[in-house]
C-alpha cells in the first residue's frame, strides 16, 4: 500500500520520520531501482517510513515548454514505488511556482518540513530550486542543521555504460529493445485498457486492440512486433503500429495491436504490450489494397521476429534482469 500526495505545502506526512529519495524517475530503471532499494532496506533498520518525492510533470517537460517522450505514464510510476516497497509518496506539481521555489525553501520546506526527513538519497548530479542552485553539497550542509543524512548512491551500470532514462530513450527510439532493456531492467512495455476503435482494421482482416496514449509521449513510433501480456497465461506474439495513422489522417496518437490466432474479448480489459523488435516506420500507401499487403508483409515479418527471439522470461536471464525481478518485482503488471 502507497499513500500519495501532491502539494508542497501541508502538515507534516511522517511524523514517526522518513527516509527519502528524490527525482524524476522516468520509466524506473535499475539505477532507479538500485536507490530504491537503498532507501528501503535504509527505512526498515531505522523503523522509518521509504519514501520518494518526484514531479509531475516532469521537470524536463514543464521546462520545454511541451511534451516529450517518456518512459512510463504516471500510473506506471506509482505502481513501481509501491512494488519496491515504498510506502509513502509526494508527486510534487512541478508548475511557475515550484520551479520558482529557492533551493533552500525547498529543504526547509518539503524536506524537513513535509517530510520529516532524517535521510535523503539522491543521484550525485541531482540539482534542484530556483535556476537550479541546489545541489548535493546544498543538502549536506542543510541536513547538518535540519537533522538528516545525505547519500548518493553508486552509479549503476550495465552492458558497459552508466545507466540513465535519456540513454534508454536513445537505444528505444534506434529500435534497440534488447539493449535498453539491459539498462532498463526489463523489456520496454506500455500498458493500458483497451478501448473501441475505427474497426478498419477488421475490415481488413487485422482486427486490432487499441489503447490511447492519454497524452504521453512514448519513445518509439512505427510498426513493431510485439508480445502481449494480460490477455492469458502467456505471453502473446502480435504485431502493433503505434502513432498517428497517416492513412486515415489521424492527429491523436494510438497504440494499435493485432493478435495473432486470437479469437477473444479484450474491449475493456487491461494489457500491457511489450516491444520485442521495431519492422519499420509509418507511412502512407496509395490505398486500401496497398496497405493490406504491407500489413500481410509486417504480420509475417513479425512472427518470424518473434518465433527467433525468447520470451520475456528467458529474455530476462539471457539479459541479466532475474536478479532485478526478485528484489524489484515485475513493475508494470
């Protein structure tokens, strides 16, 4: 159970005390999942609650001025606190006001104020309050006064390179699944419910299960094959275009996904579809006829993707991520 809040100003959230890491985190990697983990085992020694103050939006986004890609939805975000055991979490609004906040307001305030804080883990390149003046030095100064400890924990790495959600938006956004999902922790997957669609894809023999993006920005586009999960007691190989549908002039973006040899109801249902392997990008096609042989040629394609390449549970030894299941949980379930 995670108990979540969302302003910066209120009464006291922990008065028995807190340990608490802070940031964005975008998508939950095992940087991220490392120093949550810390901050657990850290709360459960010294009887104190695991907590996490994050932002949404993310900072990034609000700073440019319109949506960029993201790693996970919100939702997605809480559920992995809460799988990683935190109990508690503040998801600041990160609007004029907050972003205007000086830096040491923002301990005073949040930190030792809302928080109760007596320790406080973030990354050693954390910065935060007004034009970005605090920093990790900030905090250790602060907590000598306020009564917390500041920690930054090791840099994780993987494949030989120090993990991050911009890398991992990089490797998604070349098509390169296995790779990000090393840095990840786990294979990219978005989840959601499944709603009514156009039925133009039934009309052309590829019935379709739609989720919208509800305003995310996700970090891949195209046409990918795909494995479902949710739909039964396995994993289900499919093939899913996600964008705008420049055929039928489409402005909103939608995650369309055909499965193979399914023969169910899912309108309602929640799934999550995890990106196995990207077959191209969209495009345009001079009519109907020559987009149902395209879509034939990307149905083919991508059960030949997927009938070469292990499922997510032998992806996850193959890739290293069975130590990260166990103490991490499988977040988007």
């Amino acid at each position: 159970m995670i108990k979540v809040f969302r302003d910066a100003a209120g009464p006291c959230l922990a008065p028995a005390g807190s340990v608490v890491a802070v940031g964005a985190f975008d998508g939950l990697h095992r940087g991220h999942a490392a120093l949550l983990a810390r901050v657990r085992e850290r709360a459960m020694a010294r009887a104190l609650v695991p907590s996490v103050v994050s932002f949404e939006p993310l900072p990034r986004a609000y700073f440019a001025h319109g949506a960029l890609s993201r790693l996970a939805s919100v939702r997605e975000k809480l559920l992995g606190f809460r799988d990683a055991g935190i109990e508690l979490a503040l998801l600041l609004r990160f609007n004029a006001a907050l972003a205007a906040t000086d830096a040491a307001d923002f301990v005073r305030e949040v930190l030792a104020g809302r928080m109760n804080a007596r320790e406080v883990w973030v990354g050693e390149d954390f910065r935060f309050g007004h034009r970005r003046a605090g920093d990790v030095a900030l905090l250790r100064r602060m907590g000598a006064q306020l009564g917390f400890d500041v920690h930054t924990p090791e840099t994780v790495e993987a494949s030989g390179e120090r993990v991050s959600a911009t890398r991992i938006r990089e490797l998604l956004a070349a098509g390169e699944f296995a790779h990000a999902a090393r840095l990840l922790g786990r294979p990219f997957s978005m989840g959601g419910r499944v709603v009514h669609g156009n039925r133009i894809g039934r009309e052309l023999g590829y019935p379709t299960a739609n989720l919208r993006l509800r305003g995310r920005v996700p970090p891949v586009q195209g046409i990918f094959a795909v494995r479902v999960h949710g739909v039964s007691g396995k994993a289900w190989p499919a093939v899913a275009s996600l964008g705008v549908r420049p055929m039928f002039d489409g402005s909103e973006p939608l995650l369309e996904v055909h499965l193979f040899d399914y023969d169910g109801e899912l309108y309602g249902r929640r799934i999550e579809v995890e990106f196995v392997a990207k077959l191209r990008d969209e495009g345009k096609f001079a009519d109907l006829d020559a987009l149902k042989t395209q879509m034939d040629k990307d149905a083919m394609h991508a059960r030949a993707c997927l009938a070469g390449i292990p499922g997510r549970e032998d992806q996850a030894a193959a890739t290293e991520l069975s130590a990260m299941h166990g103490a991490f949980g499988r977040i988007f379930q």
